[in-house]
C-alpha cells in the first residue's frame, strides 16, 4: 500500500538537484513525496558489498534522514538480476521504490534504462513484475510519453502494463525522449491516463507556478503534481501550492527570503557528504531572478569553498 502523502504537491528528482539537504527543505515547505536522485542498480550493488565489508549499510551511500518521510528511491537499469538485487537492497530504507523510464540522456538510453525502455514491451513487462515481485514495499513508476513524436502515445500501454503487473502508481511527464526539454509538456496526455487508469497518477511538467499546479489538476483530474524545474532554488513553492489549493491565496516571498532559504539549505548540507560543486550549483540556483543575479553568479563560479561562499551570499541581501 502506498503511504500517505501530506499534499499533492510532490518534489521531483533531480540529478546532481535534489540532494538530502534540498530534499528535507522541500519537505518543511510541504512537499508530499521526496524522490531520491535516479541511482545505477548495479552502483548499489558494488556499494553495498564494500561498505558491508566496513559494516556500514547503503544509507552511506544514497543518503537520507528520517525526517523526509514518506520517501521514493529511484532505481534505473535494466538487468533483471541486478534489479531485483538491488530493489532488496534498497527496500528495507525506503517507503516507496520508483523505476525510472523516462531519463533521456544519452548515457543512459543508451544502455537500455531510462526512456529508451519505454519502445521494450517484453523487457518493460518483466522489469515491472521482477521488481514487485521482488519486494513487499510498494512499487511506483516514472515515464515519458514515448521516444519519438512517432510513438508519443507509448505511455497508454506501457501503463496498462504497469497497473497489471501491480505499479501502485505512475508519473508522466509527458514529453517524448527525444524531445529533451523542448516544447511543452502535453497535459493532454496526462488527462487521458488518468482516464485509463485505476492507480493514482502524477501529472509533472512545467509546474512553474501554484496557478499552474492548480490548472494541472483541474485539467486533467490527477491524483497529485510533481514538481521539478520549478523547486530549484525555491523550495517555497511546496507551501503556495498547499495553500493556492486550500485558500486561492498564497504568502509571496523576496529575494532576502530566497537567500534565507539557501543559508537554510547550506547548514543542512553538513549533515550529508555532497560535493562543494554540488553546494555552488544550488546558490546559483537560490539567486534565480535576483536584481545583479548574473554579477552574483560569476563571483559564486570563483569561490573555491564554503567560507568564500557564504561571504558572497551574505553580501547579496538587499537592504530595504
Ligand atoms: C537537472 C535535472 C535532473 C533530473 N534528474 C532526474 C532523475 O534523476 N530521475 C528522473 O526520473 N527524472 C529526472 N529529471 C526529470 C524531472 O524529474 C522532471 O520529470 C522534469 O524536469 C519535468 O518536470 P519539471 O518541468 O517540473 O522540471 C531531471 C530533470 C532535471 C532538470
């Protein structure tokens, strides 16, 4: 059985994004779900026999704390063996496992995970019954709409296939592979599965906005919204979603609000093992739209340590 979601509003994950730190902001702010970034099954299997050998678990290795539960793992790969191995690995951390089919980086497709699985029918049928059969935990399964424009409508089977092999729910993201991030996601899409289906559904992409998460459900009737591009550096959105659902009205905030936010964001981060460059990345993400934001930006590429950056941020505030 799925866990209970506090909001509808759910974070998205986001490679070298959304690290434990960024993850448990979004989760005070209100998000209803956390996903991990995507990890390589066979990367968790390697870890796991190491760091036993240190009498250490996986938690060292894909990081997390108590407190942003109900949390998502997401798992990518393709092999079946490795899969179920590393689904038993991971589970007894975990709320939720999440398969990822969607990732359309060429690293990826090109090993057969991510979205090149979604034109697999045989492989995608035994993926999804290997993982559900291979833990009790739920099993819940992110895609895209298809990998070219020529078969943009491969989410319709691949769901069914899905739903009967016992996914407990789906998130579209509903671009095709090849698509990248061009054009706009097709909600359309999103309306006509959850039509077809009977498993909660995520609708995700270019949830910039509360209008927009508003406008997404209403649209399409989808159980809950995910949220990718639109939390970076912006954990605040989680609440003004909540509260554009509940009230039509939500609290806006500033620019010193969003810096406030990031210095949140830098005093979790010592709770993880996440690389500085990680940490640079996200302060240029907090300065998003700031007055001198590109000034600010450029100095944040030159800081070469945690010192430096919190000197450069701290100067950022605008007196009012
Ligand atoms: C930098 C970045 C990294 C991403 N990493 C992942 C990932 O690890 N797993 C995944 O399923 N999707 C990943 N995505 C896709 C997002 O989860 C989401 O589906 C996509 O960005 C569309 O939502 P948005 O318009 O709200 O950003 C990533 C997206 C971005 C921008």
């Amino acid at each position: 059985m799925l866990p209970h979601f506090s909001s509808r509003a759910f974070l998205a994950p986001m490679a070298g994004v959304t690290d434990p730190a960024l993850r448990l902001q979004c989760k005070h702010m209100g998000a209803g779900l956390v996903v991990t970034e995507f990890t390589n099954i066979h990367s968790i299997i390697a870890k796991e026999k190491q760091l036993k050998e240190d009498l250490q678990t996986i938690q060292e290795f894909i990081e997390y704390s108590d407190q942003e539960r109900p949390i998502s793992v997401q798992l990518f790969g393709s092999d079946l063996f490795a899969l179920e191995k590393a689904a038993q690995i991971v589970e007894p951390y975990f709320d939720i496992i999440d398969y990822n089919m969607g990732c359309p980086a060429p690293h990826i497709t090109r090993q057969m995970a991510g979205g090149a699985l979604l034109q697999e029918i045989n492989l995608t049928q035994q993926i999804f019954s290997t993982l559900v059969n291979a833990v009790k935990k739920p099993v819940s399964l992110k895609i895209r709409s298809g990998v070219t424009d020529a078969n943009k409508f491969l989410f319709r089977e691949i769901a069914e296939i899905a739903e009967d092999e016992g996914i407990q729910m789906i998130t579209l993201h509903p671009r095709t592979v090849s698509q990248g991030y061009s054009g706009s996601a097709d909600w359309k899409m999103i309306k006509e599965l959850k039509e077809i289906s009977g498993i909660p559904i995520v609708g995700n992409g270019d949830i910039l906005t509360p209008e927009d998460a508003k406008t997404l459900i209403d649209e399409t009737n989808c159980d809950y919204v995910m949220i990718g591009r639109g939390a970076m550096g912006n954990p605040f959105l989680f609440e003004q979603i909540n509260d554009y659902l509940k009230t039509a009205s939500y609290k806006e905030y500033s620019f010193n609000d969003r810096l406030d936010s990031f210095f949140d964001y830098l005093h979790l981060t010592s709770n993880y093992k996440i690389k500085f460059s990680n940490i640079k990345s996200q302060a240029m993400r907090f300065s998003k739209g700031m007055k001198y934001g590109s000034k600010l930006r450029s100095k944040i590429t030159f800081t070469k340590n945690i010192v430096e950056l919190e000197k450069i941020m701290k100067n950022a505030y605008v007196s009012s």
